[in-house]
C-alpha cells in the first residue's frame, strides 16, 4: 500500500522525535561541521533558511554563524500562498510567529528580491 504525503509526513516526524537528546545534538553537530564546510555555503553570499522548532534540524547555530561570517542571513515569512523572505542582522530578530514558530516582522527595507549567489535550505518534511 503507498501512503500519501500526509502519512509520509506523520511517520518520518514521529522518527525524528523518537531519537534521543544526545543523538540530535550529535548529528546538529555533524550536519552543522558539514554545511559551514561545503562550498555551496562558502561560495554563497546570501543564506535563505527556515528557523527551526521543535525536533526539526537546528539552524539556529547555522543561522548565528552565517551572521558572524558576513553572509545575509534571510528566513521566510509566509502571506497566505506567498512565501517571501526578509533579512535578519541577529536572531533576536525572531518573533513568535504562527503556531509558535520563530519568524520575522516582514518590513520592505528587509525584503530580499535579489537572490544571486544564494543557498536555500529547507526543511525535509
């Protein structure tokens, strides 16, 4: 039986939020060394990326690191069916957004309209 992309979606979560504190550190860890190390990262001048929650992959440290490194650093704010994304310069940027999940106050002198030289990261589910 195939399952739809809802039950698909259900059963890698409940996956990812069995794993131990311990285990999801180490592998932020590891994919954090891997990413800030890869040269799609070290070549990109904009960094457009979701704010994790949850038991989601941390990118809070990605995030911090990609500020310090000089990179515009932009997250995505989504308007209905419109996803648009707005530059941050700290993570104390982040406001609680919908359903409790860290975003941004979109403002027009924040908007990225350019994205030349960017790198996307999204989420898996």
């Amino acid at each position: 039986m195939l399952m739809t992309k809802n039950q698909l979606r259900e059963l890698y979560k409940s996956v990812r939020n069995s794993i131990t504190t311990e285990e999801k550190n180490e592998y932020d860890r590891r994919i954090f060394t891997r990413f800030i190390n890869s040269v799609l990262y070290r070549t990109s001048e904009t960094l457009l990326i979701y704010v994790s929650f949850g038991s989601e992959t941390d990118t809070i440290n990605i995030i911090k690191f990609a500020l310090n490194d000089g990179k515009t650093v932009s997250v995505p704010y989504c308007s209905g069916n419109e996803m648009q994304f707005y530059a941050i310069e700290s993570v104390e940027d982040l406001v609680k957004g919908r359903f409790g999940i860290p975003s941004v106050i979109p403002d027009s002198y924040n908007l990225i309209k350019d994205f030349t030289n960017s790198l996307c990261v999204a989420p898996a589910l």
